[in-house]
C-alpha cells in the first residue's frame, strides 16, 4: 500500500531535526518531501561556503518564526537523512534563514510530509562541490 501525505505536529522544546526524524523513521520512510511552518525557542542554521568548502555555523538565540521550512529525506551512507532549510522571521517580521542544523529547538511545530515510496535516492560525496549530493 502507497503510504499517504500527512500532517504532523512536532513536540514543543524539542530538536527539529530528530524530531522530523523520530516521525520518518516511525514510519519506515526513506525518501519523502517535508514541508513546515510553526516556531523555534533558537535556531542553528549554517550557510554553505562554496569558496570555503564547509558550513558556516549561526545560531539565532530568540524566538523565531518558521515562515517556510522545506526539505527532503533520502539515504546517505545507508541511513535516513533529512535535508532541510528554513526561511525565518523575528519579532520585527525581518526574514532570514539557511540550512537547519541540530539545535534548533521546538515551540511549535506543523509539518507536512509525503511519502515518495517508488523514489530511491542516495547520498554521495560530491567532489566539484564538496557536498553530499543524490548520486545519478
Ligand atoms: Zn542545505
């Protein structure tokens, strides 16, 4: 049976990225599309440094909207892995954002997510970039 789209509510004061991942694993999923709004107590983004080869870290320490989150799951090494980025606002409606990393931690949390159970996609290095990218 073809698994369904489904919404989710994530649980306040914890991680986002386990907690995207506690759902997918629940579910036995290993390649979906992830889509969110709600928001973080603090946040920890990076930006990728294409010169650098390496992510920068930034952590945002106050309450925060998630106006956007969009992501992906698919297997790297063999495991489960969420990809996800966030578009942000703070108290003054000024947007930002960037990859989420672990720390970013729950206030609220909605999250859509669908199941892509005839898709089989791998991460591997990526030498020209110096990413972990779907393998072709
Ligand atoms: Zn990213």
């Amino acid at each position: 049976m073809t698994p369904e789209p489904f919404l989710v509510r994530l649980p306040k004061d914890a991680d986002l990225m386990e907690s995207l991942m506690a759902v997918c694993r629940e579910k036995g999923l290993t390649c979906a599309a992830i889509q969110m709004v709600g928001a973080l107590r603090k946040a920890s983004l990076s930006f990728y440094s294409q010169d650098d080869r390496k992510y920068l870290p930034k952590l945002l320490n106050e309450p925060l909207e998630i106006l956007s989150g969009l992501g992906n799951l698919s297997l790297k090494a063999g495991r489960p892995f969420i990809h996800l980025h966030l578009t942000l606002a703070d108290k003054d409606c000024r947007a930002f954002g960037g990859h989420a990393q672990p720390g970013c931690v729950i206030f609220a949390g909605e999250a859509f997510i669908t199941p892509l159970p005839g898709q089989s996609l791998t991460r591997v290095f990526d030498d020209p970039t110096g990413l972990f990218l779907w393998e072709q």
